[in-house]
C-alpha cells in the first residue's frame, strides 16, 4: 500500500526520525553555520546588546546586508528570534542581550545525515541551496527560485517530500470526517498535484475543483494525480491570485484544501482571501489548512524547542524565494481566521494543521 506515493513501510520507518526531529537538528545546525561563516555571530557576541533596529545598522554596515525591503528585514528578525530559541541570546523587552553560548546546537552524526538525506532529499536539497544563497539575497542579490518552469523540479522534488506528502494526509483525514464521501472539494494552489493525489487516496468519491495562480505546474500535475479526468481544473486566467476573488459562486463547495501557500499572501490580503474562501464554502463548510505557525511567544501553539527552531530556520531559508511573506504568528491567524467567519474545530502539530467551520 501507498500513500500519496509512500510506502507503508516506508512511512513506519519514517515515524521515529520526525520523533528524533532530524530534519530540524539539521537545519538547526545548517542556519547556525551560515550565521558563524557570514559573521553575523562575531558581530552579535562583540555588541553584546542590541535592538532590532541597531542589529539591521549593523549588518548594513559591517557585513552590506540590505535590510529596507519587507522580506530582508524579516529575516533579520528571524536570525534574533532563532539565536534566542538556541540559547545565544535573550531579549529583555525591545533589547537582545548575547549570553553564555549554548553547548548543543544540534548536529547530527554520519548515520543521521545518511538517513535524513534518504528520507527527506527533496527538503534538503532546497534548504542547502536556499541558506547558500541568503548572503547573495540579503546583500541585494535577486530570488533564487521563482514559480517558473525552470524552477519545476526544484519544487516537485520539494514540496513531494515525504513529511508534507504525511502533513497532506492528516490533514484530508481530519477533514474527510463529518463530511460525505461525495463531497465537493476546492484544492486551492493545487500545484503539482500533491495536494489532488492525497485526496483522492483518502476520499476517492469527492468531486475535486483544482486551480492556482499559474499554469506552469498543470501538465506535470496532470501527470501526477491517479484520476485526472476526474478532476475539474480551473484555467488559471480566470483568477488573478491573492487579492482577487476566486472565480466561484457562493457557496459552492463543502470543503476547502489549502496546503502550502498560506506563507505566500501579500500581508495586506489574508485577511481578504479568507473571508472570499468563507464566500465559496457552503454552509457547515470546512476549511483545511496546512502551514507551519511562527513560534509563539508564549509556547501556547508552537511548543517543542527543536520544532520552534526548524520553522525559524525554513522561514529563513525560503526567504530567498519569490513572493515569501513569511510564516503568521499562531495568534495573528486565529484573529484572520474569525474576522473571515470561521470557527476552529480542531489545530494538531504545533499549529501546522487546522481545521476550521463555516458555521
């Protein structure tokens, strides 16, 4: 048996290597080098304490870092929030004071490389090749990948991996509960078809609509899915992307399947795509949506330390691509989600999984 083109033994051997974290010991390990390598740490330890501010100074000073732009600036943020989660630093208020540095910074031994490069290939080589490239990216340089056909295998070799290929079904199940098998179903950003192949193997009698904001993935999502025919796929000429309303009738649709995107809404829409998405849900609709939160301040969402580390360390990493927002504080997409009329049922690991209502 298969799942989404996983084994079964496959997937029982890679349930204890998410429980060791590996894919966050490493790139933990991965960030905190390029940090050392670039400078960044020098300059931190021999300031001893900074703002946020005094921080992007001096890394346009010293290290000609470009931090005026919204996604360059971020990641300025990100390296003070993740030199805190490992031990680093500390921030007192609007401060970030350097401490004592942390003994165990987790690296991961010759047998836990080999593994993880096995089981999560497609993730490591598209982290390697993003945190190589953040020093060209903060110091002006152009993204490094882009949703274009030169970019294609890139992203298929990523986002087919097999912990979000797991993530995608959790997430069909949790939404396959409570609704018919015949449900109709929206795959929003359907991509690569990753997103369609989870559903159908879980619900194979929904009646799918697939679109996205490009067309460039649909002969290679074509190709991907078990069933294409079955699939309704909606040109891409008919939506504009986030900030447009989706080329739907209200109420149209049982369930919504986001997997993937949240991070690329424009800041200024999310509130506006949740709300359309309510619009096309019918009443008792489901929304499910599958992106990493941005660790809280608090530990209410995002609780385990290695995790808090690693969705730092992706955020960082996928920075460099065109048109990354940014993962949303937990907090900050619980007040989109209610402000659009959805209530939540249920969110599972760390806030990357939730299923929301249209009541």
């Amino acid at each position: 048996m298969k799942l989404n083109g996983v084994t079964t033994q496959g997937i029982q051997e890679l349930k204890p290597l998410l429980g060791r974290l590996l894919p966050q010991r490493f790139l933990t390990s991965r960030l905190l080098r390029f940090l050392c390598d670039s400078g960044v740490l020098d300059l931190l330890s021999s300031s001893r304490e900074v703002t946020l501010e005094t921080a992007k100074s001096l890394f346009g000073q010293k290290l000609g870092f470009d931090t005026t732009g919204h996604v360059r600036a971020r990641m300025i943020q990100i390296i003070m929030d993740f030199l805190c989660e490992c031990g680093f630093m500390e921030r007192q208020a609007e401060t970030y004071c350097w401490i004592q540095t942390a003994d165990d910074i987790g690296g991961l031994s010759n047998e836990e490389y080999d593994q993880i490069s096995s089981f999560f290939g497609g993730q490591i080589m598209f982290f390697e090749k993003c945190i190589d490239y953040a020093c060209e990216f903060l110091t002006g340089g152009p993204p490094l990948f882009r949703f274009d056909r030169k970019s294609l295998h890139v992203w298929a070799s990523f986002l087919g991996n097999a912990e979000f290929e797991m993530a995608r079904s959790l997430l069909v199940k949790l939404l396959s509960s409570g609704n018919a098998e015949t449900c109709r179903l929206l795959n929003l950003c359907s991509g690569l078809g990753f997103d369609v192949n989870s559903v159908q193997t879980v619900m194979p009698e929904a009646e799918i609509t697939a679109i996205d904001f490009t067309d460039v993935f649909h002969d290679r999502a074509y190709h991907t899915v078990k069933n294409p025919e079955s699939i309704r796929w909606i040109d891409s000429s008919l939506w504009n992307g986030f900030g447009y309303p989706l080329p739907f009738h209200d109420r149209t649709f049982d369930i919504v399947f986001f997997a993937c995107a949240d991070p690329y809404i424009p800041r200024g829409s999310r509130n506006y795509v949740y709300r359309d998405i309510h619009r096309v849900l019918k009443k008792s609709g489901s929304l499910g949506v599958l992106t990493n939160s941005y660790p809280d301040a608090e530990r209410e969402f995002v609780s385990d330390p290695w995790i808090r580390r690693g969705v730092l360390c992706h955020d960082f990493a996928e920075s460099v691509c065109e048109g990354w927002q940014g993962f949303s504080r937990p907090e900050d997409s619980l007040a989109v989600f209610r402000d659009a009329g959805f209530s939540v049922s249920s969110t599972i690991l760390n806030a990357s999984i939730w299923r929301l209502e249209k009541p």
